[in-house]
C-alpha cells in the first residue's frame, strides 16, 4: 500500500488505546503511523498544514485486531469450496448441500468436488461420521472429498478412492490413518497425516489462483476488524511447492495489494525440507513490515473433535484410543535443533496433554534455561488440554500461548466426555495463561470463522456464544476482563511476532492500524458483544474495510 502523506485527523471518538481502560477523543495519522493522541481540541489544534478531518460520530475505536494463528490461504480456499459451516445438522443435509454445489457452480463430470465444515457433534440424528457410501448418494460421477470444520479428518466417496487406488494394502503414512469396514474396504475416511494421499490429487493452483485465494481471504479477514495475522500457509497444497506460496505474497506486497499484516508461521514435516528452508536464507524476521517470515511451524497432535489430539492416557468416551502424535520425540528434537542455531522462533500446535509432555521435554532439552529468553519467544499453538504441572513448566520455560477463545463456543459441549472431568478443570486455563506466560488470540481459520468479537465474548463470559443468561459458565475464574481480552488480540499478538513496538496499540509513532466499531465492548451487556459490529477497518491510516 502507497503511502498518504496528509495529515488526517480523526476526531469525536471512543479511542481504546491498548495502554489504559481510560478513552481518549481523538488522534491524528500522517505518512501511516499515529502522530499524536488526545482530545478533540488537542488534536484539531495539532500541526500547522492542511488536514483531513474524520468524524467519527462517537464510535468506538481500537487496534486493529491480530489473529495470531489462522490459515489465510486455507480460507480463501473455503471460501471457494462447498461451505458445510452452515445448515449442515445431518448426513442428509450434507448430501443435499453439495449436490446444490455441484449443480450451481456447474461442475463438469469428473472434476473434484471439494468442500469443508461439516461437524458430526452437531448432526441431530446421530453422531456417526459421513462415509463413502454417504457421499456416494451425491455423484457417483464427480470424485468428491469434504473436510471435517477442524481440518484434521476428510471423507471422500467411491469415485475419488478408485482415482487414487486406495485399498487395503495402501501404505499409511506416519501420524496418518485410513479407516476400513468390517469386510477390509476402506470406508472413505481418512485422518491427519492420510489426508495428504487425497489432497495430492486436487488441481493444482497455479500462482494467479493462489494471489486470488489470498485476495478473497484477506477481503473477509478486513471484514472482520483484523489488520494483522499469524498465518501458516506454505504447505497448504500438498502439490504446491512453497516458494510458490512466498512469492505470490511477495508479489501481493510489491503490488500494494496486501490490506493484511502477514506472519508466517512456516510449517515443515521433517528436519530435511525445514534445513533446505533454512538454507535458502530464510529465518524469522525476514521480509518487511507486510509480509515476512515469523517461527517454525510444526503439527503435533490432531484435534479433540476427532479424537486424534494425543492425551496420556486414554479418551474418557472412547477407551480404544489416545489419540495421534504426528511427529516422534526424536524428530522434535531434531527440528528444535534445526531452529534454535539458526534463528528460529518454534510454535508447536499442540491440543492434547501427551503431545504437550513430549514438546515441554523437547523444549527443556534443547534450550535448557536459556528458553525464557525474550529473544526467542518459543510458543505452543492451542494451549488445550493439560495438566496443572504442564501450565507450570510452560510458565517456567517462558512460553508464549497462542490461544482461541472462539473454541469455546464448541469444545465446552465435549471436552469434559472427550477427557474427564478431572482433566477438563485445568484445560484451556486462559485466565493462568494470561498471568503467568504470555498470550495471544486468535481463530484457526477457517476451523472457526475469524470472528473476534465473538472470541471476545467467549473469553469475557466462558459460554457458547448462543448461551442463555442464566445458563452456567464453564470455569468462570478463567475469564478475561474486556481489557485483557482486546489486548490478546492487538498487542499480545504483536508480541508474538516481536513487532510490539511498532504496532498493535493507538499511540505516537505506531503503525496506523485500527478498527472502528459500532458499540463500545466496555459498555455492552456481555451476551451481546458478538453483535458489535466493525463499521470500518484501516491499516497505514487507510481505509481498507
């Protein structure tokens, strides 16, 4: 984005700083950054040359929102696809959705048909996973594979397993599994690392579609009030090399088409491929101010819907399973070493407790005591379920949280059958993390939608976002006050990203990125922050939104 160079002067508002409770009027933007921040007289008598007034008719104003873990690229790709987000409360609903998709996106005979966010925790009639057969009822003449919301688990239909080949002597790769009938037929669903032998097959983007899968996703994330984001991208096609992933946002930036701030978090399976990253001269904090490379990005464990987050012991609703680990504590090790001599910030995504032991004893063996150094900011993605002496070591390792409130909405119908009680009470402790680590915000888009204002009222209330009044919080001393609260999704998530001094707060000589919105959160009833609506979004002082 090109730089204004008037002064403009924005006035008659409820300015949220980011550095106190107390709201100011008014603040001046020039050349992309805050210059000056005060009342309304102070601002309008700030400066001798011509300026631009902006009313703001008493809106609320704050930082501009970071999401500090999403899946940009995979968004804009939903956003393309079947959406089974919605409407979809049954393995009919789903059938009839995206036989609808096929017919109204005219989807010739043999091409793939790709769709995402179904949940079977919401189907009314029963709980069982959609399966081949199911997906068969669709079109036996289109291969067709749809992804669970949460990314970890996808089904495809008969089609889609002859194009592949796929039988029961198909090699499984590690951390991946392939589910069978009774009879040895596999049954079209296809967990974790497995995922890959389906997605391996789609189109392949060239780099056009994909600078216009980043376009659309960023267009919503503005919608949204987010300025900035923490993204993991690059393996997003599985036949997609990376470079190709960095040069379409290279090229977005060169352009002045990037309305979004972009982290990435740089995800590599093996220590091979993240050395030859290494190698080309990447590390973190290369790039610029819109787009540059932030931590090593690894996938511990897979998710608490599908039961394929790694506890230590067994699923209290299904003693058959603990759950995945997709990468061996040696291989952890390996990458950590990788990363720590060549000036690579880590964040593990990491949901179940077993995989959190593994990654704490790998973080303790390779950074010893030097780990709570603020220079490296080493981190864990989700922050989920653990025990009382994990949220210990984490703190004591001086590791950053990087959480999703927004998962409450769902998780807290599960989470005490998916683990036990016992458990669930020192899991998604925000409250603790907050306290005592470090802790940013964010959605994992597009397994949530990059909804902040309803992962704030999440995290302020501790109920699903459709909760009645009366209706009981889930560990209620775990919440965020409203300032906690819009600070993990500004300055903590600037923090993450090392950029907490140029960004992420409304004060002289930051970043002129904000958001305006239609209610005042510190004034709203808690069950109605959700309906707050962001009226504008600007970054460098433009408005984008």
């Amino acid at each position: 984005m090109g730089v204004d160079k008037m002064l403009k002067k924005f006035i008659n508002g409820k300015i949220y700083t980011g550095e106190s409770v107390e709201l100011e009027q008014a603040f001046a933007v020039k050349e992309n950054v805050f210059v000056r921040v005060g009342s309304n007289d102070e601002i309008l008598d700030y400066g001798d040359e011509e300026a631009e007034i902006i009313d703001l008719g008493g809106s609320f104003v704050c930082p501009g929102f970071n999401d500090s873990h999403m899946h940009l690229l995979n968004y804009g790709k939903a956003l393309k696809t079947a959406d089974l987000t919605k409407d979809t409360d049954s393995v009919a609903s789903i059938i009839s959705k995206v036989r609808a998709f096929i017919k109204d996106e005219n989807i010739p005979e043999g091409a793939w048909v790709i769709g995402r966010g179904w949940n079977q925790d919401y189907f009314h009639e029963n709980a069982d996973y959609p399966l081949r057969w199911d997906l068969d009822k669709i079109s036996d003449k289109h291969p067709i594979a749809l992804t669970r919301a949460c990314g970890h688990m996808l089904v495809v239909n008969s089609m889609a397993l002859e194009i592949l080949n796929i039988d029961q002597n198909t090699e499984v790769p590690y951390g991946g599994k392939i589910e069978f009938d009774k009879e040895g037929r596999p049954n079209g669903i296809f967990r974790e690392n497995a995922m890959d032998l389906v997605t391996a097959a789609f189109p392949r983007p060239d780099k056009a579609r994909l600078k216009e899968l980043i376009m659309a996703a960023q267009s919503a994330l503005n919608s949204f009030g987010i300025t900035s984001v923490q993204t993991d991208d690059l393996l997003c096609f599985s036949n997609v090399p990376y470079e190709d992933v960095l040069s379409a946002y290279r090229e977005l930036r060169a352009e002045g088409k990037l309305t979004v701030r972009v982290y990435e978090q740089s995800l590599f399976l093996d220590g091979k491929s993240f050395k030859k990253f290494i190698d080309k001269g990447y590390h973190t904090g290369v790039g610029d101010e819109f787009f540059k490379i932030g931590p090593l990005k690894l996938l511990g464990d897979g998710s608490l819907g599908t039961r394929t987050a790694y506890l230590d012991r067994s699923y209290n609703d299904d003693p058959s399973t603990r759950g995945m680990a997709l990468l061996s504590e040696a291989e952890l090790r390996e990458m950590f070493k990788i990363a720590s001599s060549n000036g690579m910030q880590i964040a593990v995504h990491v949901i179940g407790n077993g995989t959190l032991d593994m990654v704490l004893d790998a973080y303790e063996e390779v950074f010893g005591s030097d780990c709570a150094r603020a220079d490296l900011r080493n981190g864990i993605v989700h922050c989920q379920i653990m025990r009382e002496d994990q949220l210990e070591r984490c703190k004591r390792l001086g590791l950053h949280a990087y959480i999703q409130s927004i998962f409450l909405d769902y998780d807290i119908q599960i989470v005490d059958d998916r683990v036990g009680v016992e458990l669930a009470k020192t899991s998604y402790n925000f409250k603790t993390m907050y306290n005592t680590m470090s802790a940013s915000n964010g959605s994992d888009c597009p397994v949530e939608l990059p909804f902040v204002m309803g992962g704030i009222q999440c995290a302020v209330t501790r109920k699903r976002l459709s909760a009645k009044a009366d209706e009981v919080a889930y560990l209620p001393e775990q919440a965020l006050s409203m300032d906690e609260a819009l600070k993990t999704f500004s300055v903590n998530g600037a923090y993450a990203s090392f950029e907490e001094n140029i960004k992420g707060k409304i004060r002289g000589g930051m970043l002129a990125d904000f958001t305006v919105l239609s209610e005042n959160p510190f004034e709203t009833e808690v069950g109605d922050i959700k309906n707050i609506k962001v009226l504008n979004t600007y970054v460098d002082g433009k408005m984008v939104y």
